[in-house]
DNA sequence: CAGTGGTCTAGACCACGAT
DNA sequence: TCGTGGTCTAGACCACTGG
C-alpha cells in the first residue's frame, strides 16, 4: 500500500491533497513554489520530524509538474538540511538536533573583503633559525630558516584579529616574495588576484589570550577569543602558509539555524 | 570568440581538449566521472583560480553526454565549494582562502549517537524562580519559575561534555515531561524519536572553564573550551530549550578542509 | 516484486551578462 | 545580439529497499 495515499471512508485511496498550486506565469521558479509549499508544509507539521514525504513521482504528479522539477524541489529541501532521502525506500524528514549546526566562516570573509576599511599593522616580522612545530608542519628541517610575520588587522580602526604566520624561506624564490611573504598572504587574507593555494586545512579552537596579544587587541587578558589555525598548501602540494588568527568571537560570532525558519 | 576554445597554429577554432573518456560502462555515474576529471584538471592548474571552466553545453558535447549530465558534474564541483556559477557569465574557479571554511559538528553528533557507550549524569536539576537572562530568552517573566538542568555527559566513562539547560515549567504539561525534563532533552540531546523542536538557533563561542566545571568535566580550571549556546523553538513557535553545552576542543575537533583534496 | 530515489536523454525556452 | 547558466519537459532505465 502506498504509505503516503490517504484512505477515504471507504478504503479508496485518495489523490495526494495539494496545500497550494503552483503559479506557472510566475516569475519564481516551480520548484522553488514547490519547496516554498513543502517547506511550510513540514513547517506546519503535516510531515512531522521522522515521517516520510510523499514520492517524489506523486509530487510530480500532485503539482502537475515533471519528475525531474519535483525532484528539484526536493532537493532544495534536502540541501537546507530538513529532509533526508533514503535510495528505494523514500524521503524523510529530518529530527533537528544540536548536531546537524554548521557554522561558515562568512563574517570573517565579509570584514576581510572590505578592504577599504581596513588597516594592517605588522608587529613583528622575522626569520627564525631555531627549532619548532611550525618547522615539522611545513616540512623543514629543525635548522631551516622560516618567516614568522605578526599582523594587527583592524577594521574601521578597531583591531579585529591578530595573525600570526610561518612560511618557509625559499632562498630561490624572489626577494620580494619571500621576504615579508607579502604576495603570499595577501593572497590568503585578501581573496583577490589569482591565489596561489590549491588547498587548505583549518582548525578551530578557543584560546586565551595572553597580555602581549591582549595589548594588541585592546582586549582583557585572559579573554577567552578564537583561534583559527590554518595550513595552506601550493599547486605543488607543499605545506605553505601555517598559521593563526586570533579573533574575539564578539566581533566574528559564529551562528547557525537548523530546522524551518522561513515563517 | 568562443573563450574556451584553443587556436591551433592556423587560427581556427580547435575542439576542446578531452582529458580522459566517460566509461559509460562503469558503474560510477558519468556526471560523477565528469566532475572527478574536471576536479582533477583544476587540482593540477589546468583551470586556476579565477579561471572560466568551459561552457557546460561545450562540456556536454566534449564528453558525450546530455547537457543536463554535464550540470550535474559541475553542481558537484560548486556544492564541494570549488566553482562559483554565475549566471550569463560563466563558471569560475573560486580562491581557496580562510573565509571559504565550514565547520560541522557530526563529531558531536556521532558521539551523542553513540549511546552504548554513553553515561549521564545529573549533577543539578532545580526550579529557579529569581530573575535572570534565561527567563527573557525563554519569553518568561522574571516572576515565572524554570527548570535547570545540568548533566554531565561521559563517553566511555571519560567526561565528555557539561550541558546545562533552562526550560520553561509548565503546571498544566504531564509530569514526566516538566520535571527533569527528560523527554524534551532526550530529543535535543540523543536524535532518537519523535523531534519535539521544529528549529533551533545556535551560537559558538570560546570559553573559560571555572573551578566547578573543570572539576566536573576532570579538565584544569582556567582551561578553554568550546561553549555551544542553543535554543531551541517547538511547533508552536514557542522557545522551549535554552542552554549550552561545555566541551573540549580536544574532544570535538571542529575542522575543515577547503580546496582541491581529493589526490 | 512493487515502489522508491538516482541517473540520463534530447530537446526547449528563459534570464542574465557582456559586447 | 550572442553566449552563458537556469529552468523545464516527458519520457526512459537502473539500483536499491522492503515486504
């Protein structure tokens, strides 16, 4: 029996009840009509947390529209995170827990593109012959020179995130690159001009921070910020740009929603 | 001129550049086997940062297949975060940087589902009746009574995570329900049954442990670790769950990757 | 074995961008 | 105006789930 056909009095299996028609002279896309329904629909709790949506072919079907359009609208649905589709058994709606959060990193993108408003201050800039982690991280030997760079990055005149980066020191590379590692960063903190990276690892951790950073962001000491490490590798897959940013989660708050918000 | 079409020495138009052949035998779908060369071909520089993949109709012919097929393969790039689509324009290769990162939290999901191996402890359960921030979070007034909850949660009897939640007492909801709030917990805490919630919002933050937490979660006083604030609505639009947990960075790693890794 | 989601075709037309 | 991505159709067949 089909689990998503609803009885009659009599037993007879009823056509799929449509909540809302699609308008086709509209200017929205069916399926987006489509998802904006079943979204409200699950919103409304005819397919509570756990139940199974209707096939997508009675969809189809329901909202006079092809298969592949149903399927789309589903998909909208699946990529927001409220459904879930099983391969031959169907698609289910998802119980909204702590665990489904995602946190994007879009407001530090945001400040980090606004490049107007933005002021950078190096505070340190050296190269560094004795040992350490960030040596292992870029694959050096203990003895090999890095280039350890501190900047203030502020935005509108209030600092908003120390950076701290190690590159390695490539004698063969020109000067001007390798020396402040300039080009390099800027193309990591900037996103502008073509970037060198093809690929990136990233850590996120919460910190303290000690009185020489806290001076720097005129921030407490001991205040409690994050800290995002990354490791950042070239077109020839060697570790590059190993480094921090320090960043009080006041001025990079990192929010999520889950579940049906559109109401 | 088509832009992605390559001269030969004569000037004329030469058909795009096949780096390796459909196998439409395999049992790997041909989108997904067009999307891993067309990965393949921006991992190894053929298509750099900031550069126009070819038209997806030029893809299609190029590969033999439909042009609905090509859409897909690159859909998979775009959802992996590694092209950005522009309508009328074309299809780029985005810059790898540190604002394109995500961070999900399945980490804490697979342990919380985890439940063999899981103890809870209740180290506090309480009706508060004084004012305080939960009470206007929860849209009480400061007069009104909640219940606060804190548990801590072991994984193979190591302390995993300190939660402590305020919800809302209601005389006229059962019992079982209201006390200790096990039902609505259980929902937010292990993914299992019927949701109650219908959306929830969450924030991330760093955070210092204070002499009760450390000694409840057997970590140094003073130690940093993730505070992850949420509240949670029903479907009656009502805010119901209000709380954090307290976890180490050590024990739920939030990382992420961004860029091509997949060689 | 019936029903479900997953893939695929060969077209069509539209909205938008750059020219 | 032309090339691009975006939407849509009306089919088809396949892979998988579950009774």
């Amino acid at each position: 029996m089909k689990a998503d056909s609803k009885k009659g009095p009599n037993g007879v299996s009823a056509p799929l009840v449509v909540a809302k028609a699609i308008d086709k002279s509209s200017r929205m896309p069916a399926y987006a009509q489509m998802a904006d329904i079943l979204r409200s629909s699950i919103s409304q709790g005819e397919y509570p947390p756990g139940a199974r949506l209707p096939a997508e072919s009675a969809l189809a079907k329901a909202y006079g529209v092809s298969a592949m359009t149903a399927r789309q609208a589903v998909s909208v649905l699946e990529e927001e995170g409220l459904v879930r589709r099983v391969q031959g058994s169907g698609t289910y709606v998802r119980k909204v827990g702590v665990a489904a959060s995602n946190f994007g990193l879009e407001a530090l993108g945001g400040i980090l593109a606004d490049r107007d408003n933005l002021q950078v201050r190096i505070v340190k800039a050296a190269v560094k012959k004795t040992p350490g982690v960030e040596k292992e991280v870029l694959g050096l030997k203990p003895n090999e020179p890095v280039i350890v760079v501190e900047r203030v990055i502020s935005h509108r005149n209030e600092p908003f995130t120390l950076h701290i980066s190690y590159t390695s020191f490539d004698p063969t590379s020109p000067t001007v690159e390798s020396m402040l590692d300039t080009v390099v960063l800027t193309g990591l903190i900037f996103q502008e001009g073509y970037s060198k990276f093809k690929r990136g690892a990233l850590r996120l951790m919460p910190a303290l921070l000690d009185a020489r950073e806290a001076g720097l962001l005129k921030l407490p000491e001991g205040a409690p910020v994050f800290k995002l490490e990354h490791l950042f590798y070239d077109f020839d897959n060697r570790p590059t740009a190993f480094g921090w940013f320090l960043v009080s989660h006041e001025k990079m708050p990192l929010l999520s929603k889950v579940g049906v918000w559109d109401e």
